[in-house]
C-alpha cells in the first residue's frame, strides 16, 4: 500500500492516543469537590443542592456547579421532563472536571396531551385538534410506543395513525378506541442535553433519554474533553447521540433502540471516540458521519449494529476496529465507504444485506473482516482494485461476488483469503467464536449473542 495511503490511515490513531490521554484525567476529583444534589420530586423552596434542600432541575444545578463538583442526578417516577441545556457554561478543568451523574435517570421529551381538545369528523372518523406546538421532527407517543407522522392524507389514515397538516393534527384512533381511552404524550423538547460554545471537561454518565425531537446527546461548537459513559437513548426523533462543529467527545458505552440515527457526527473538525456503542434497529443509520471527505477524525470500537438499514457510514479519518453488523431486513447496506477507512475485525451477517459498498475517493483497507451474506460486494471505481482496497486475511461466504460499478469482477474468493459457507446468523457468531473465520473478538460475539436473545424477548 503507498505511503501515503498508510499515513492517512495511522492519522487518527496518532490522535486517539493523546485524545484518550485528555479524557483519564476526567476521572479525577479534586479533593475539594462538591455533591450538589438534584431531585425532581422535592418540594419547592430553597434550593442549595443540599440532600436536604436539592435542586429540582438539572440544568440549574450543572449552572451552579464549578470546576471538580459531582451532580448527584437522584432518578425519581416519571422521571426529568426537561432539557439539560448546558450551553455557554465554562465547565470545569484539567483533572477537575464537572461530573453530571444521572443514577440511571431518565430524560423525557414529551409531555401527556389532554384528552380535551380533540374533534371527531363523522364522516371520516379521523379526530383532529390545532392546539399542539408542533416542532421540527415533532412525534406522538401512545401508550408508549413513538408513533412517527403518516405520508397519507388525514381521510385515508390507517388506524392507529396521524398525520400533520397546516399546523393541525389528525389521528385515527385503533379500532374501537378514541383518543380519551389512550395515554397520548407529545414531544415538546428539543434534546435531552445540549452543549455548545467553548464547554470543557465535563463528564456525563448514567443517564436514559426518550422522545425528545431531535437528539438524545447534542453537541455543538467547540466543546473540548466532553465524555458521556452510559447514556442511552431510544424513540428519537433525530440521532441518539451526535456531535457537531469542532468538538472532541468520548461516548463510551451506549444503547441506542428507534432513533433516526444511532451515531450521526457531524463535526467538521475536532474528534470523536465511539466505542462499546449497541445499535438497535436505527431507522437509517447505526453509526455515521458527514462530511464524508471532513478532516474531523472517527474511532469506533466495540460495536454492535443489529437491524440497521445501514450499518456503518464511513468516510475519510474513520478507524472501526471490533464491529459487529447483523441484520434481519430484507434490504440494505451494511458498510458504506467513501474517502478511504480502515475497518479492523467486523463481522457482517445478513443474507439479503449488501454486505460492502465503497465508492473510491481514498484508499480503503480491510484487515481481518467478514461477510456472510448472498449479496455481492459492491466497489464503484475505475481503477485497478489493488490501487482502491486491500483485503488482508478477510473471509466471505462462498459465492459471494464483487462488482465493480454494475459489472460484476469476479468471485470474493480472487480477492479475499478465505471462504466459508453461507450460513445463519447464529451459526456465523458460533462460527466466529471459534475462530472461523477470524473477526471480531469474542468477548465481542458473546455480547451480540445476548444481543440477540434480548431482542427476541422483546426486553428494552
């Protein structure tokens, strides 16, 4: 491979290392740090984030705290109906951070909508009211379940649907059901927490957000040292977690279930780590990034992307290394590449999946991945592929093609080292976790496994 090309490639981990060098020192309180507690529940009046007189908003208390205090976030039933807007805050600093501790709190979009104020059409049977703020990626939840807005005209909804149209809503309820009989919320926020400006060392964990608008985690500007350690999200209007601008983030350890995205970043600038990440059934996108050609640098490790339309979206600066992609639809892409990547130990495992698709604007290298589906690799370029791509020591299912365009080039077996049967997805992760074919560790593939058998529970 030229010089060139792994000089490109070697770019974000020459940064990974400095990167996560500035996020340990997030671990560290000063000995003088404070607990500043929050607790939804409390009764109004002084507030000093006392256990005896807590803060009841999150947002105040991280506005109260300084450089090396924790905010003890208390969870409480039904949980923080706000947004943790931490924009223009300083934040804390090297080695003193200011540490957000959720407890396993949950963040909440939506507000209940009164049973009043909905009107029956008779004739169509579709109710309707113009009282609701609706927002950019605005959604219902009934009985739980985020219902996204109908394509269809208010007279032709489908039970169960609704839809918008001039600033008035129009449902039709289930068979048998009005809106009275049913819990109806309606998304109200924006973001469950928001950064932006010049925030530094800030360390976010244990936090749940649902139904908000736009992004679980949102982060803007030039925000530098911002870590999020398990903080969830699912039924998202947008992304579960993204980032933006110039910023430098670590999320590390997240499940994401129902969002637009899972991982969408688009930073133009800066870093970003992502890493023991579960995508669950993304709408478009377990883990991307835009500008596909950006300067900003991408690690993701340790992940896991079940159900995905696309797994990965990847483009220049992009380092995956232990991924695993597995999808039952009957469609889709699991890795999309422009502006070259390096992908390290990935399985993929669906049959009805295109397993690759590069478009060549860069130098793509692939050491150690595995496909396991009756789709064809797909690379769009006009050049000799040695001069695009390198498969080292790659497996694929037997009879597996690759395109070049539309035209097909040849059998896999050309160009990757290593054929096996095409088989099930539970046979592809046994087969992994006995070495054959080489791929993600297995540590890895045991996680995906319980994966699986969580989603077949239907547990969230």
């Amino acid at each position: 491979m030229p010089s060139a090309h792994r000089s490109s490639l070697r770019r974000p981990l020459l940064h990974l290392g400095r990167l996560l060098a500035l996020f340990a020192g997030l671990a560290a309180l000063s000995l003088s740090a404070r607990e500043l507690h929050v607790r939804g529940d409390s009764p109004q009046g002084h507030e000093d984030g006392s256990p005896e007189h807590p803060w009841r908003s999150i947002t105040g208390a991280v506005r109260a705290a300084v450089p090396g205090d924790l905010v003890l976030v208390h969870p409480v039933e039904g949980g923080y109906r706000e947004t943790v807007n931490l924009y223009g805050i300083q934040g804390g600093t090297p080695g003193n951070p200011i540490t957000i501790d959720g407890q396993g709190s949950e963040l909440i979009g939506s507000d209940p909508v009164s049973p009043e104020g909905w009107m029956l059409d008779e004739k169509t049977g579709v109710y309707q009211r113009s009282d609701l703020r609706v927002i950019r990626r605005f959604f219902l939840v009934m009985d739980g379940a985020a219902i996204f807005p109908s394509k269809e005209a208010p007279a032709n909804l489908p039970p169960g649907q609704w839809c918008e149209a001039g600033g008035v809503i129009y449902f039709r309820p289930p068979a048998g059901k009005t809106p009275g009989d049913m819990a109806i919320e309606a998304t109200v926020r924006i973001n469950g927490i928001q950064i932006a400006g010049e925030t530094t060392e800030i360390v976010i964990r244990n936090f749940n957000a649902r139904y908000f608008a736009n992004d679980g985690y949102n982060i803007h500007g030039n925000a530098r040292a911002v870590a999020f350690h398990h903080c969830n999200a699912r039924d998202m209007g947008d992304e579960g977690f993204s980032a933006h601008g110039t910023t430098e983030t670590l999320l590390d350890g997240a499940i994401y279930e129902n969002c637009d995205n899972g991982v969408f970043n688009v930073n133009t600038g800066g870093r970003t780590i992502t890493r023991n990440i579960v995508v669950r059934a993304a709408r478009r996108m377990g883990f991307g990034i835009h500008p596909r050609d950006g300067e900003a640098e991408h690690t993701v490790e340790n992940a896991i992307l079940i159900d995905c339309p696309v797994g990965l979206g990847l483009g220049k600066n992009t380092v995956v290394t232990n991924a695993i992609i597995l999808s039952d639809l009957p469609a889709g892409t699991a890795i999309a590449m422009d502006h070259g990547g390096r992908l390290e130990r990935v399985g993929v495992s669906g049959r009805a999946m295109e397993p690759l698709q590069i478009k060549e604007a860069g130098f793509f290298d692939l050491s150690r991945v595995c496909f396991n589906s009756a789709r064809p690799i797909r690379i769009k370029t006009e050049k000799p592929l040695a001069e695009v791509i390198r498969f080292d020591a790659c497996s694929a299912a037997s009879g597996l093609g690759l395109k070049s365009g539309s035209k097909p080039v040849g059998p896999a077996s050309e160009w990757i080292s290593q054929e096996f049967p095409l088989v099930s997805t539970a046979e592809f992760l046994d087969g992994l976790l006995a070495g054959k074919p080489h791929g993600p560790s297995p540590e890895l593939v045991r996680k995906a496994i319980q994966e699986l058998r969580r989603g077949e529970k239907g547990d969230r």
